[in-house]
C-alpha cells in the first residue's frame, strides 16, 4: 500500500520483495543474493499475476497484470524516443502506485531511476535534474505547477505521475508515441497480453540502477549511486 508521504525508491523494492532490502544512515544497501533486481521483477509479477499488487489509500489499485501492461507501455514510449540502458529518467512525486509504476517501468527497461523528494523546493529539483543528466521527468501535479521547464533544458519531455499524460514535449517522437502509445501496445502485442509476454532488460551485477539524492546533514544534497546487488558509493555535489 502507498501512503501520502514522499516517494521512497527502497519502498518500491519492499512491495514487491521486502526481505532483500535494507536502509540505514542515508545510504542504502540492497542485497539480492544470487538474482538480479530485474530477474525478482520478472518472477514476482509472472508469479503474481492476477494479486494485487499496488494500492492507493481510499484510491485506486492494481494487479500485478496492471503493473505488467503499464510497465510495458512505459518501454514502448522509452524505446521510441530512443532512451538507451544507462540514461536518467527523474522521478518526483508523492507516493502513490503511479509513482511505483515509474519507478519498476524505468529500473525493468534498463535505465537509472532518480527519484527526487516533492518537499524540494523548486530551485533544488531544476538543478537535481539537471545535475543526474536525465533526459525524461516523471512529476505529479503538485510538483509540476511550481517548476520552469526552461531551467531544465536538458530534458526531452516530461510525464504526469497520475496518468502518465504530457507535461511536456520538446520532440516530435515524444508527442506522436505518447499520442499513439496504445496503438502502439496493439500492435507489440495483437494477441491478449499474458506473462509470457512480459520481457525486461537483462541486468548486469555492477550497473548503476538509481541515483538517490538525500538531505545530508550538512545541508547539501548527496547523490547516492546504486548498482545491484553492490553496494553504493555516496557522492556530493555543490549546489
């Protein structure tokens, strides 16, 4: 179940299979024994299909089969705007099981997730954006309405959180394959969408995954890098 606090990547990992992960002192360890997180994806919603799998508080709910079609429409859209395995997409956005979808779609396809806290102010998200180098934004409504997108320039576009609509589009190939993204699905899929379907990118032991900016205790936000099943290094920045 998501809640109304902050999206929380770790959160994300624990929903689907809580005992691999641990959290301690900002920085964040993330055992998978002899799996990848991709290969745990996979199994979990293969094996759950018809459970369920996200829920919002008095809000809506999905089955694993949600998260599976979601997630696969979010890697058509990825693919055809031609985002590679390694680059940036930034996430920024109250809890919710959108926001999960993100997260698990962005991490499945191969790319590094970097969730950004919503209690940022405006001025911190532009420059943590900017500074992970992504190249798509997912935001909730909240976020976006106190934003400038002309202080992110390195951005192709940016998604709504709640249902993955246009916020922004600075290419032709975003606006018509979000336009066109069930079309699309159809045609990836023509027969009835199953678990044998489902594919994600084959993860390697020492790819990045996430970039997890944190408070810090000395008032500078910290990007901390993530590749499982290693642990992270913690990197600040000057803001």
């Amino acid at each position: 179940m998501t809640g109304e606090k902050s999206g929380a990547c770790v959160g994300v990992i624990e929903i689907f299979f809580s005992n691999f992960v641990n959290e301690c002192n900002n920085v964040i360890i993330i055992s998978l024994m002899t799996h990848s997180l991709n290969h745990l994806f996979l199994n979990t919603i293969k094996e759950h299909w018809e459970d369920l799998a996200l829920t919002d508080f008095n809000g809506v709910s999905f089955q694993y089969r949600d998260v599976a079609r979601k997630t696969a429409k979010l890697h058509i859209l990825f693919k055809h705007i031609g985002l590679q395995p390694g680059d940036r997409i930034a996430l920024c956005g109250k809890n919710s099981a959108q926001w999960a979808v993100a997260f698990i779609a962005t991490v499945t396809y191969g790319a590094v997730i970097v969730p950004i806290l919503h209690e940022f102010k405006a001025d911190n998200i532009h420059h943590l954006v900017n500074h992970s180098e992504a190249k798509l934004f997912f935001a909730d409504a909240g976020t976006w309405e106190n934003l400038d997108p002309a202080m992110m320039p390195g951005i192709e576009g940016a998604l709504l959180v709640g249902d993955f609509s246009l916020l922004l589009s600075r290419s032709e190939r975003l606006t018509e394959a979000r336009a066109h993204l069930n079309e699309l699905f159809g045609r990836e899929y023509p027969e009835r969408f199953t678990p044998d379907d489902l594919e994600f990118h084959k993860d390697k032991p020492d790819e990045l995954v996430l970039i997890n900016y944190t408070s810090g205790s000395t008032g500078f936000s910290k990007g901390v890098h993530a590749s499982l099943p290693r642990s992270v290094v913690e990197r600040p920045f000057l803001s």
